[in-house]
C-alpha cells in the first residue's frame, strides 16, 4: 500500500475516534451525479471534506488513444454531458488548427456551431440554477428551468437526431445543414423565453430565503480561485473578468458584441455563492443576446442556399503533422482544453490529454468548505456547478 | 514576454544548463526543462513580475511508447494579466518496471491546481511526484494494479473475483 494511502486511512481511523465521519454521497441527490464526499464533523460543523472521485470513469483518454479523432467526438459529447456542444466544438476546433484547416471553414458553419453552442449553455445554466433550487429547498424553479430547457434539447434534437448527446460538429464542417424553419423556432424560442427569466429572477435571485441561504456563503477569493485553476463562471464568481471568448477570440466570437458579467457582491461578498449563481443568470442573457445576432447573420447574408453542403471542407483522412498542440476555449463550466500529441504518421493521436473545468473547479471544495455547517456545504457544492462525466471522464 | 524572452530570463535566473532544449516546429512552442529545477523554474515564472504565469491550466503525464522508454510531463501555463501560454516540458528515462516509478518533483508548492492533477498523471501512468503531500490513486479504485494509459498496459480480467468484460 502507498504511502499516501495509509496516512489517509489512518487519518479517517483517529477522525472516527474523536470526531464523527460522514459519507455524503456516492448516490446523493445534491452531490449532482456520483460524487462522495467524506466528511470529517464536529457536530455540525465540516472541519474537512475528502472528495473522492471515479465513480464515472469511462476512459475517455484511454478511447481517444484508440480511436481516429471523428471517432472520439461522440466521447467528447459524454465528457460534459449538459453542454454536449461545447466539447465537441473544442475537440474539433483543436483538431482543425492542427490539420491548418480552421481558416477555410465557412462563415454560415462557425455561426451555426456558436448558435447551437450558445443554446447549449443556456441549457447547461438553466440545470445548475435549476437544480441549485432544489439543493437550497426551492422546488418551483426547477420545473420552470427543466421546461424551458426541454425547448431547447427540441431544437436541438430536430437539429442533430439527438437530445443530449449530438456528435453534430464534425471536424471540417456539420453532421447536417439547420433544418428548414429552425432560424424561425429559436426566434420565437428566444422571444418566449426572455420574460420567462424575469419570471425566474422574482422567484429566487430576489428571493430572501435563498439570498440568507447563498449570500456570505464558501466565499472564494480571487487568488484561491486562480491558483487552484478554477474557471468560467466560478472564476468570474469572484471578480475577474477572463472569458477565453474575450481573450482568444476564437471561431466567430470577435464578431458578436457581448459582456461578461462578473460578480461583485451585492448581495454579501465578492465570489460568494450568490454571486456564483447571478454570473450564471447574467451569461444566460448575455448568450440570449449572441443567439439573436447570429440569428441575424443566418437570416441575412449566411442564408441557406440549396448547393452549401456542410461537409464540403471535411478532410477524408486525418493525419495532422507531428506536433503537440493544446487548445483551449469556453465551456459552458470554464476553461475546456485538450492536449494532443500526434505522430504524424497514424490517424490516432499518441496522447490526449482532456482538462474538465469541473475537475479544477471541483478541486477547491476542500479549501473553501472548512469549519462551513453541512447545511451550508450543499449551498457550496450547488453553486460550483460541476458534471460528474466531466470530472471523471 | 515572447518565448525568447522567457528563454533569456530562465537563462539568466538559474544558468544556461536550465533549458535542455525547445521545440518550436509546430503551432506552439515548448521549453524542455531540467526535469528536478521545475518547480523553482514555476515559482520564478509565477512570480516574476514580467512573466506572471499565474494559473496552471493543464498538467499532463506522457508516456512516450516502449521503445524510447522515457516518460514526461507536460505543463501548460497560462498568464492571467499578460494572456499569453507558455507550454513546458521535462522528461526522464525509466526502466517502466513497476517498482521503479518515474519520479519529479511536485509543483503542488506552486499551483494548488497541481493537486488533482498530478494524482491523476500518478493514477493513470504511474509517474511519482516528490514532495506531494497526499498522492493517491483518484480515478481508479484505490487497490487498482498497473497503470491504465501506459502504452505497455494489459487489460486486467478480473477486479476483485469479478469477470471485466
């Protein structure tokens, strides 16, 4: 037995002594997915949380290893399985600067790839406050979330043939062209769905008891928050505006006008779980607004012509050239990267490394849950917002 | 600061023998390192007011194949105030025998990020890292035998009694 290994069992042998030692998890309902956490209380107070991980392992990088780059997008999809999207246009995108194609793609792909990225986000928030509702003992807006979610997994599978899991963006190019009428249904989507988050704001951003519930509560500040890699709206949580659609600029995103919304305590103090929260309500309206202006694009300039054919660009073989490459971009959770190592002779890359923003966002629960009451532990593992499938891989 | 720049300071700060070598062939460069100076190499490149590499986005373990026996780790930082990347690389020969593991320092001092990441690289290739303070297994169960991605890995057939198939 390692010795990192018999410390910690020799740890959790003394805790059981003095303290009590709690499981919370694997199958607990507000540990979102398979996680468990031992905790080390004092009565009820956390005086240490142990995350311990696994649970979902499917091997992704063992799979990536084995399989072409086509082949692995469909795993990419079950990495982050609430914003399916998202990953694959990472991959995607990494694999494509790798072959130097990334600068032929058309205009009316990248759009279509940030429309149904930017649909897939929203989706991907309305789960986290959504079920962040449920963790803190609101029921109502998680029917309201998952109903106005369901619109769009509609859209999306009329796109793809999918609900959740798509494998729609291909590396040159889209599985399919949109479906005739789709601009028209997320048109009216977007329409239905602004007054309904007005709605959602009365009911629990304002609402006083989950104010007293988040406000104050697993305050992360900013330096933490770096050093220990945290991302996306948990960086932003606490007041840094670092958006890789900013900063990189990728795919079409210098074109679209849009803000980043940070948090700054209004409710308590800066990068508290309030604020983690609202970041979320505030980029669901700011991606509202990138759907609508892609939408524009798509109805104008980019339209649909009957000769475009999304799979014109798409490379037969993929053998990028001998290098290492790692790709970065916004997830729907943070800072998603893949690091590839390609031989340059095999269409299977040698290595890929997969960076989950949850993993890192995940990693800082110990640190900023000491001495908190387990009550208050849900609130903070509620607002970190992670997906199993994407800490495990 | 660009990439020569970076070279120049390292260069300056620790002597020349600090970089044993780069890679700048493909659409990011790398700085291979002396494998037992990373960690002071990443605490001068996050501290240094001209660098401020300040966040640790990936850290990966590599496993370069059986015949050139030699496994690696690959960090790729980020600067928050600078937006620039910078991708460093160290490596080691190893016998790939399971009582002899690869071995680097740990920059868990450095980035906490480090953490979960080096567990995984010592989960999944079997790379140790020195000075880590809490280095076990973190996706697989923690009685696992053998190192999953290795290139050299067997298919376990039974896990506890248990048929895999």
């Amino acid at each position: 037995m390692n010795e990192a290994l018999q410390r910690y069992t020799k740890k959790i042998a003394n805790a059981a002594v003095e303290d009590m030692v709690l499981n919370m998890g694997p199958q607990h309902p507000s540990t979102h997915g398979v996680l468990r956490l031992e905790l080390i209380t004092d009565g009820e107070i956390v005086k240490e949380v142990i995350p311990h991980l696994g649970y979902l392992h499917r091997c992704f990088e063992k799979h990536a290893e084995s399989l072409t780059y086509q082949q692995t997008i469909p795993f990419t999809d079950r990495m982050d399985y609430l914003a399916s999207m998202n990953n694959s246009h990472a991959f995607v995108m990494g694999v494509e600067r790798m072959m130097g194609i990334d600068k032929d793609i058309p205009k009316r792909i990248e759009y279509i790839r940030v429309l149904v990225c930017e649909l897939n986000r929203i989706a991907s928030h309305l789960i986290a406050i959504g079920t962040y509702g449920i963790d803190i003992g609101a029921f109502t807006p998680f029917l309201w979330c998952f109903r106005d979610r369901e619109h769009i997994m509609g859209m999306l599978e009329w796109a793809s043939g999918s609900r959740m899991l798509y494998n729609y963006i291909w590396v040159g190019g889209l599985f399919y062209d949109l479906p005739v009428g789709f601009e028209e249904r997320c048109r009216e989507f977007v329409d239905y769905f602004k007054p309904k988050m007005v709605e959602l704001n009365e009911l629990l951003t304002d609402n006083q008891v989950f104010i007293s519930r988040t406000a104050n509560v697993g305050v992360l500040p900013l330096d933490v928050a770096i050093n220990y890699g945290c991302s996306g709206p948990m960086l932003r949580g606490s007041g840094l505006k670092w958006d890789l659609r900013r900063i990189d600029g990728y795919s079409v995103y210098p074109e679209l006008e849009f803000d980043i919304p940070v948090g700054t305590g209004l409710m308590g103090s800066v990068g508290d779980c309030w604020d983690r929260y609202k970041v979320r309500i505030d980029e669901i309206e700011q991606s509202l607004k990138m759907v609508e202006q892609c939408l524009d694009r798509l109805q104008k300039e980019l339209k649909r012509t009957p000769e475009f054919d999304p799979r014109a660009k798409m490379p037969r073989k993929i053998i990028p050239k001998a290098q290492d490459y790692y790709v970065r971009c916004e997830g729907a959770k943070g800072e998603l990267g893949f690091y590839f190592m390609c031989d340059g002779k095999s269409e299977i890359p040698t290595r890929v490394k997969s960076r989950g923003p949850s993993f890192s966002n995940l990693s800082v629960l110990p640190e900023i849950s000491k001495g908190v009451m387990i009550a208050d532990l849900i609130a903070i593992v509620g607002s970190i917002d992670f997906v199993l499938g994407e800490v495990d891989r | 600061m660009s990439f020569e720049g970076i070279k120049a300071l390292l260069a300056a700060k620790f002597g020349a023998d600090v970089i044993v070598g780069e890679e700048t062939g493909g659409l990011q460069s790398a700085l291979l390192i002396d494998a037992d100076r990373i960690t002071d190499v990443c605490l001068e490149l996050r501290n240094n007011p001209d660098t401020y590499f300040d966040f640790l986005s990936s850290l990966s373990g590599v496993d370069y194949g059986v015949e050139v026996g030699k496994f690696g780790v690959v960090y790729h930082l980020a600067s928050i105030p600078y937006k620039t990347q910078l991708t460093l690389k160290i490596s080691k020969e190893n016998s790939r025998d399971l009582a002899d593991l690869p071995s680097f320092p740990s920059i868990y001092s450095v980035y906490r990020s480090a953490d979960w990441h080096e567990r995984e690289a010592y989960d999944m290739l079997g790379i140790f890292f020195e000075g880590h303070p809490d280095l076990r297994r973190i996706l697989m169960p923690d009685d696992w035998e053998g190192f999953p991605l290795r290139k050299d890995y067997k298919n376990a057939e039974y896990y506890k009694g248990i048929k895999i198939d």
